[in-house]
C-alpha cells in the first residue's frame, strides 16, 4: 500500500523541518500556527512525538493526567532541535521530582518542565563534553522505515478490535518519510475514532469525569477557549491510554526503539552526564 499521493498533510521527516500536519491536533500540545503562543519554529511531526513521550513521562510522575502547556511544547521542541536524547531527558525527570519533594510544600511541585529545563540542559551539556568531537559531528543514521512500521504495528495490543487489519495497514504502507507519516496520521486518526464510537456509557462517562477532575485544578486560571481545547486533548489522550494504542508516528518511542541505542551513543554516557550534573536545577 503505497503512501505516496495519499494526499492530506504531511509530517516532517528528521531532515524535512516541514510543518507537523493537523493529526493529532485534538492531542497534541504543540501551539497553532499562527495561534496563540505560536511564536518558534513550526512544530513537525518528530517534535510531537518527542514531546508526547517526555509528557506521559512527566504525567506519571506527577501523579495527575493533567496536561502539559504550549510553553512546555516550545522546550522540548528546543531540545529536540538541540539533539537532546528522550533517554536523557527520561532519566533526569524522576530526580528533578526526587529533589523538589524533599522540599516538600508548595516550592516542592513541579508545574512545567521549566522546572526541569536547568537540570536536564546541564546533563547534556555533559554528556556532550564526554562525546569525541567526531562523534558529536556525526550525521544521524538514516531512518529505517520498514523497520519503525515493523515496530509500530508489532506494539499495536493485542486485545485491540481490529488489530490484524490496523497491523496489515500498518507495514503495508511505503513510499517517502513524510508520505508514510502522513497516512500514519490518518490511521492512528481513525483507530481512535472507532475506539470512541465502541466506548459505552459507563466507560464514556469515567473518562469525562478524569478529565473534569484535572482540568478543574486550572480551571480559575484559564481562559473558557483554552480549558475547552485542554479538554478535547485531554480525552483523547485518555482514551488512547485507555486502548493502549501507540501513538502512530515513525517518530513514535517504539518506533524508534531499534535506533535508539545507535542514537543515544551508549548508556553510559548517559549515567555519567547525570552524575556530574547532579544537584543542578
């Protein structure tokens, strides 16, 4: 099944730099083009999922589903473009929360990842320092799409309805990154819509209610736009977590997790930029 044509629009491939399509914008945090707070670079694909992964991980250590602001889009979209590994930023998260509790109150939250912006720039700054120059340089090694479709498809859960045809659908696709991202889009899109339409009553009603239980902490603080935009990202970030559906991206974590240790240039080097950027907030 080709991808090439598919028409709609299409995400940036890791050289594109091109603008992320309007999939997935009922979820993501990325701002709008041309809309409030969308002063930066124009978000791609890649910087959404990136940005999707450090989210869930923040979520789960802050204890609430609440979601991350279009603020916190613009920094890890800075440290994505900085070439900063998700497997770093992964690892610092838990010691920034680990450090703030200890002060416990108020001053003990964590809000936003600019609370833990200092903390995770100065570990890759180290990491850098600890890179030859020559790696450092490096091009990045070329994506392999047959390989991050192959990935996609074999993380699909296995209690998911449909899940032999949206795994079919899934490695058929081909033609160029930004083609096949595209018609990714389209199916992550419609998997979600018919995981909603399957949604009973009960199972409907349990998730407006989370929804209401986060977004009411802000509710004060936002304007009535914006709470309402939060509310649609945030049910449909629920349901998706409700399914277990990955996020249908090749820049998707388990897509990428057949590159990641080529990227990351070796666990170690991680461990050590931690160390030496202990302390740092």
């Amino acid at each position: 099944m080709s991808a090439t044509g598919s028409g709609g629009d299409g995400g940036g491939a890791p050289t594109g730099g091109g603008p992320a399509p309007d999939r997935r914008s009922r979820e993501s945090g990325a701002p709008a083009a041309g809309g409030p707070g969308a002063a930066g670079p124009v978000p791609t694909a890649e910087d959404t999922a990136y940005f999707h992964t450090i989210e869930d991980r923040f979520i789960g250590l802050r204890g609430s589903p609440l979601l991350l602001s279009p603020s916190d889009f613009r920094i890890a979209q800075r440290w994505h473009r900085k070439g900063v590994p998700l497997a770093l930023v992964e690892a610092i998260l838990p010691e920034v929360f680990a450090r703030r509790a200890e002060r416990g109150g108020a001053r003990g939250k964590v809000l936003g990842l600019r609370f833990c912006a200092p903390a995770v720039e100065a570990a890759w700054e180290e990491m850098q320092e600890l890179q030859a120059p020559g790696e450092r340089e490096a091009a990045a090694p070329a994506l392999d799409v047959r390989a991050r479709l192959a990935a996609l498809a074999a993380a699909l859960p296995a209690r998911l309805p449909g899940r032999a045809e949206l795994a079919a659908a899934i490695v058929a696709l081909d033609g160029p990154p930004e083609a096949v991202e595209a018609a990714l889009a389209r199916l992550d899109e419609t998997a979600l819509d018919a995981a909603e339409r399957r949604l009973r009553a009960a199972g409907r009603a349990e998730l407006e209610r989370q929804a209401a239980a986060s977004l009411a902490a802000v509710a004060g603080r936002l304007p009535a736009a914006e709470i309402e935009a939060a509310r649609d990202r945030l049910l449909r970030r629920l349901l998706r977590k409700r399914i277990g559906l990955p996020v249908l991206s090749l820049f998707a974590p388990e897509a990428e997790a057949g590159q990641a240790a080529q990227e990351l240039g070796g666990a170690g080097q991680i461990e050590a930029a931690r160390a030496r950027a202990a302390g740092v907030e």
